[in-house]
C-alpha cells in the first residue's frame, strides 16, 4: 500500500520499520552499533609496558563504584530511557574466561551501590566507597592487576564547580585516598575514566605506578561490554582526543573568567581556544598532558609517501597508511596548517582534515587522502589590518602537518606561497561587541580593541504576499502542487499565522512539543523530540530507546561514516515512533571542562565539530526526518544560561563559535537550527536579526527553518521579526496580534516565518 503523506502525524500508527513488521527501535543492531561506537570512541592515553590489552585468563581486581554505578551519558534533555544499561562489572563478566574477576571485591561494590540507591542517591552522583583492608589483602593475593574505575555525572541546566567541594575536573578525596591504596599493592594497574567531559589526567599520566589509561567517556547503553572489548583485545582502540588534557583546570585560560559574573561571559581567549591556545602561547605547551589528537593503539602505523596536489582552489593530501604492528586496528590521520604570522594574529596550527583507515590488518595497507579549499585558511579580519570585515589569506609562507596528533605530525615537503594579501570573502560588520575588555594575541599579551555603541542593522521585509487563491486549499494541495505555497500563506487569517509560528501541546512519546496542528487545512500535529543521544522519550510513556555513546566519544571516533550511521539509526527510531523532527546534533564549543553541557557537545575544535555534525545530519536526514543543529550560538555555560550575555569578538565568533554550525549548513543542508538561549553582545541569539537574517541567511545562505530554544522567555515578536521562524514550546498569539494591529510587526513579516515552518511541514515524509 502506498504511505499516505504525514501519515504519522496524522494518525500515530504502530507502523514497525523492520523487516516483516519488526520493530527497529532499541533493536539489536542499533545496540551492536551503538557498542561499537563505544568502543571506537574511547581514547587510549597511557599504556605502559603494553600491559593493554590484558593477557587472556588473566585475574583482575575491579576497584570503584563505577564498575556497577556506571553512567550511560549525561542528563536532561541529552538523556535516553533505555530498557538496560551493562556496566563495566557486567561487561567484563560478559567476556566469559577471558579475565577472572575476583568477585567478592566487585560484590562489596554492587552492595554499596545498592544501599545508595535505596537511600535515594542518584546514578553517577555520589562519593567512592572506603576499600575494606581485608578486601584490599584479599584481593592483592588473587592477582597483581587492578582495575580502577571512575565516573562522572553532569547534566543540562548546571555548571561544574572545579574545586574540591564539587570534585568533577579532580578526583575526590575518596578516590585519592582508593587509588593510592590500590597503587600501592598492584603492580599493574589499568584506569577506566567514565566521564562525560575532560577531567585531570595528570594524575595518572604522571604516576609510575599506573600503567595504563583507557578514557571510555560516557559510552552510551552498552558502554560495560564496549570496554570490555578493548580491556581483552576484541577491539583495537583507535580514538583520539578532540579535546586538550592540561595540567590543571587552571591552565584552560577560560576557567578564571568562568565564574566572574552571572550576568555575562567575557571570551578573553578569543580565538585560543584548546590547542589553538596550548600550541600557540609561549609557555603553554608544557602545561599539556595529552595533546588534542592524541590516542594510542594496540598495534603501530607508518604514513608514507605523502603527495600534495592543488586543483580548483583546493589542496589535497594522498597518503598511505601501513599497520606496521602485530595486531588489527584503525589509525586516524590528521592534516594541519600553519599560516603565516603577519599582521592577523594566528593559531600555530589548525586542523583542516582528517581521514580515518579501515580495519587493517597486520601489514596491510591503504591509501587515503583529505581535502580541503584554500580559502578555508583565510582569517576573519575584524579590525582592518589587511581589509576590514573580510576573509583575508595574508601573504607569505602557508605549511601543512600530517600525523596523528597536534604535534606527533611531519612537516610537509610542500609550502603553500602568497605573494600578496587576497580576500577571500567580502563581509560586513555583524553581531560586533559594543565593549571588549581585552583578547589574547598568539604572543601571549593583550589588546584592548576599540569598541563602542553598535547601531545594530535591521533587514527589511522582501517577502510581498500572493494573491489569495479563490476557494479555500489545504496544505495536501500545496504538496499535490495545485495552489502554491505563497498562495495558501496568503489565504490564512492572522489569527492562523500566530497559531503557526508557535508551539503546541505535544502527544505521542516525546515530552517536547510540537508544530503545526491546524486540522481544517490538514496540516497534523509534527511532533518533535531530543537529544544527541539517541531518541528521548516521555518516561512515562515506558518506551525505550537506543542509548548511543555521548557526542564527545562520537567525535572522538573521527569516523564521519560511523557518524552517519548513527545519525539514520537515530532517526529511524524517531520515525518510527511518529515524531518528525529531531533535537540533535548539539554542536557548542567545549571552551571549558566546566561547562556541565559539554557531554552532548563534540569538541574544542569547529572544523571537527562541524564535519562530525554534518555527517550525523546527513544521516538523520536520509530519513526525512527534520535534523536540528543547536544552540546557535556561543552557549557555552549553564549558569544563567538564558540570560548570560556571550561577550566575544566578532571574529572569535565566526571563526570559531560560528564555524561548525556554518560547515554543517553549506555541507549538510539541516531542515531547522535552533537558536540558543544566551544573548550574544547583549542581544538575544533568537531575536537577533544579524544573527538570523545577516549571517545565517544573508552570508551562508540557509533556506532552513529556524526554532528557538525551549521557553526562552525573549520577545516573540522580535524573534518574529528577526527570522526566528518558530516559537517553543508555546508561541505567544497574543501579542503577535497585538503587534500585527498597532503595526509594530507586519503580516509579511509573520508570513514568511510561517511559509518556512510549512516549507519543513512539506519535506517531511
Ligand atoms: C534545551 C534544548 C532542548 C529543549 C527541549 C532545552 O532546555 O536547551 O537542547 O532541545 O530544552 O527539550
């Protein structure tokens, strides 16, 4: 039978999209894929005297709650029910007589677990328990291998404190006080961090005592078996930090400016962000422990024969990669470059591609290769050193580094040479701060850039309405192609235009809410649901989904086509459960471990984030399901977060809070972005015309719908007029109309809002 158009929407059928009826939500194969996900994101960082992978049959003394309070991902809206988690304990007991696990140990933690819970303590938060001395003795004369395990719990809508009061970024005092006792006894001792955002590592990577490290992040529903399969050598691990491991939570330069002021952030960083920071700055580099790209592996990897060609505009790098080891596994090759230090201060280096090799086998070899256009090398010139407002590639000496991380990476025997400064792109002056402190320069001091009051630039309306068709049409007609679009928005009342442009009441599984719902032009109900791990549901609703792996651990695979799969699985579980637009990919910067978001976000880096995030996209929209980057922009803290203004400069924004969202437009072509609740230069991101209308629009050329953040408590008649198509949950009809009477805001002007979130209506399936 052919699929009647928004049959979904229309009459939330059972209809299972497996094979012969079959339901593929939170199937077997999304759970396989989301284990492998797992296991391909978890970053080796220290690996001593290959003591990983663990000899098989080989006892193990399991340390930690965190083998049985294992945490799946973080919490609110990037949360998932699912109908089990594994944890390590289990996964590791999965492995049969692989590893002997010495169980009265992991017993004495599933009891403390257990009691915790029942006395109301929440998965991932709460303190490590007192190892009994009998225990310790006991299960020293079982083996000498000790396994310690960590987790770490945050959640949407809070920040991480970073002190001791609030042991996120550094451990505990319990956990000192464990570690210690371990380290002390076993002579070989492995670490399993199951955290969600970067925490300190230097206190494993600089104790002889410790001799190996797996970062396993939050690893989603099957995250337990997933480590299990690195810890026995079923998988090789082949992840890589996006994010910069330093000494100290201090030493990030945006932790001192974190918590000045609830009211507003100052990015004083400015474009040093991560390793732009850490490989640029005198001084910084010995403050790193693990470099950004960095992640070891069980087996060894040449590059060779490097050939560089240039062709329309691009540079592209040929590569062969060789696994020189004994034993299978998966390298990611990273290609950087270095512009010249002229008048624009610069990042020493900036990734500008990656690729990934296939599972090689001893001996084997691949050919590969990476991309990229010369004008992506262009700095944003903010000031007018070369060209005021413009993309500016300044002459002189440009190099390129291939390796495996930031700094493990060969010089090119190719130089990209220009004569003269070139512009790559005309712009002008958007989103500007009125007043900046000071920005970091790469020699390390400061500027203070000359500022002052911004006459922000409005856009007037070019949409004229059509003529009204004769009789009255339905939104079907529109898709059967006999009315136009422009037509049936014309034909709608005022009254119909405000109930369009706003939320309303969801049904079915998710407890976000939806679009659309005017039945007598036969437009249902659409229905939205989050998150980036996977499809969130009501809980009362008692369905569960699959639980993927965290963002960060997802861009720590660098695997766009592993990216992608997950993406169409995803959304293959969102369709079938009637819900037309999806709340993910979250694509903010991690500019600090404190922000308690960053689990549901990719990385320090925007090239990356932006190439992983429109690889998910791609994915999720191979299924006409809607995909929704978020938050645009620069929302980068939770304290406050609806009311905390992002002061940056207009460069830093573009270059490195704008970037990934840009990629993602101009490769991946998202349905709708939604805008976030922070203000940007103190106005609004989703009232924000030169936001909307100058940049995403007017200089990428986005045709999308635009949705703002949830109850965001902004102006919905300015959001309306600055292109914010939609507002969620619930619009505000009143004062649209209001507004519309005493002419504040014209009929157009709603119209054409309303002709996107139509425009998104049609595209769905
Ligand atoms: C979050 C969004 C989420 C929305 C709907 C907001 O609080 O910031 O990421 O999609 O709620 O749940």
């Amino acid at each position: 039978m052919k699929n009647v158009k928004w049959q979904r929407q229309k009459y939330m059928p059972c209809l299972p999209l497996g094979n012969r009826q079959t339901r593929i939500t939170e199937c077997e194969e999304h759970i396989q894929l989301s284990r492998r996900a797992a296991a391909e994101g978890a970053v080796l960082l220290k690996n001593e005297g290959e003591l990983l992978p663990l000899d098989k049959g080989v006892g193990v003394a399991i340390f930690g709650k965190a083998q049985i309070d294992y945490v799946k991902g973080g919490g609110g809206s990037g949360n998932t029910n699912v109908s089990y988690v594994r944890n390590i304990y289990q996964g590791i007991c999965a492995k049969g007589d692989k590893l002997r696990v010495f169980e009265p140990l992991s017993f004495y933690y599933r009891e403390y677990v257990k009691a915790q819970y029942a006395a109301g303590a929440e998965n991932g938060i709460f303190d490590e328990a007192e190892v009994p001395a009998d225990l310790l003795e006991k299960a020293r004369a079982f083996t000498d291998t000790a396994i310690i395990t960590l987790c770490r719990y945050s959640s949407e809508g809070k920040d991480r404190k970073g002190d001791k009061t609030d042991p996120y970024f550094y451990l505990s005092g319990a956990e000192r006080q464990m570690v210690e006792a371990v380290t002390d006894r076993f002579s070989k001792v492995v670490i399993l961090l199951n955290v969600g955002a970067m925490i300190d590592t230097s206190w494993f990577a600089y104790n002889p005592k410790i001799s190996a490290a797996l970062m396993l992040w939050q690893g989603g529903m099957e995250g337990g078996l997933a480590a299990a399969d690195l810890l026995t050598g079923d998988v090789t691990p082949s992840g890589k930090l996006v994010d910069t491991c330093a000494v100290s939570l201090e030493d990030y330069p945006s932790t001192s400016g974190f918590y000045e002021s609830d009211d507003y952030v100052k990015y004083t960083e400015d474009i040093f962000v991560g390793y732009r920071y850490f490989e640029t700055v005198p001084g910084k580099k010995e403050r790193v422990v693990y470099p950004f790209g960095y992640g070891l592996s069980y087996t060894t990897f040449s590059i060779e024969n490097p050939a560089v060609f240039r062709t329309d505009g691009r540079i592209t790098v040929a590569f062969s990669v060789t696994n020189t080891g004994k034993r299978a596994g998966r390298e990611v090759v990273q290609l950087y470059y270095s512009a010249p230090r002229g008048l624009i201060t610069k990042p020493a280096r900036e990734l500008c591609g990656f690729a990934k090799t296939g599972l090689l086998e001893p001996g084997q070899r691949q050919e590969l290769s990476v991309s990229f256009a010369i004008s992506d090398m262009a700095s944003y010139d903010e000031y007018g050193a070369v060209a005021k407002s413009c993309y500016v590639l300044e002459k002189g000496t440009y190099r390129f580094y291939l390796g495996t991380d930031v700094r493990t990476c060969e010089k090119l025997p190719y130089t990209y040479e220009l004569s003269e400064h070139t512009v790559t792109e005309r712009l002008r002056s958007l989103c500007a701060p009125e007043k900046l402190d000071r920005v970091l320069l790469e020699d390390g001091s400061y500027s203070t850039p000359e500022c002052g009051p911004v006459a922000r630039k409005t856009f007037p309306c070019t949409y004229r309405m059509a003529e009204a068709p004769g009789e009255p049409h339905s939104l079907l007609d529109v898709y059967n192609k006999s009315v136009s679009l422009d037509s049936f928005v014309a034909q709608l009342t005022d009254d119909e235009l405000c109930h369009l442009a706003g939320g309303q009441p969801g049904c079915g599984v998710s407890n976000t809410s939806g679009m659309g719902q005017l039945p007598g032009y036969d437009i249902p109900l659409f229905m939205t649901a989050d998150g980036p791990a996977g499809l969130r549901t009501f809980s009362g609703s008692r369905l569960s989904t699959t639980a993927f792996p965290v963002a960060t651990a997802l861009a720590c695979t660098w695997d766009t086509e592993l990216m992608e799969k997950i993406g169409r699985a995803g959304a293959m579980e969102v369709k079938e459960n009637n819900v037309a637009i999806w709340l993910t990919p979250a694509l903010n910067i991690h500019r600090s471990p404190l922000c308690g978001r960053n689990f549901e976000y990719f990385s320090e880096d925007p090239f990356l984030t932006g190439k992983m995030a429109a690889a998910k996209i791609r994915g999720i929209q191979s299924q006409h399901i809607a995909a929704t980057p978020k938050h645009l922009a620069v929302n980068n803290k939770e304290t406050n977060r609806k009311f905390s203004d992002s002061i940056v400069s207009e460069r830093a924004l573009r270059e490195i809070y704008l970037r990934a969202f840009e990629i993602c437009v101009k490769e991946a072509n998202p349905k709708a972005i939604m805008t976030s609740y922070n203000l940007i230069n103190g106005v609004p991101a989703s009232e924000n015309a030169e936001l909307i209308y100058g940049i995403l629009r007017g200089e990428w050329g986005y045709r999308g719908m635009i949705t703002t953040d949830w109850d965001n408590n902004k102006s919905h008649v300015k959001e309306v007029k600055a292109g914010n198509d939609v507002k969620m949950s619930h619009g505000e009809p009143e004062k649209l109309k209001e507004a519309l009477s005493n002419g504040e805001l014209s009929r157009e002007e709603l119209a054409v809002c309303v002709k996107r979130i139509l425009e998104l209506f049609l595209w769905i399936e």
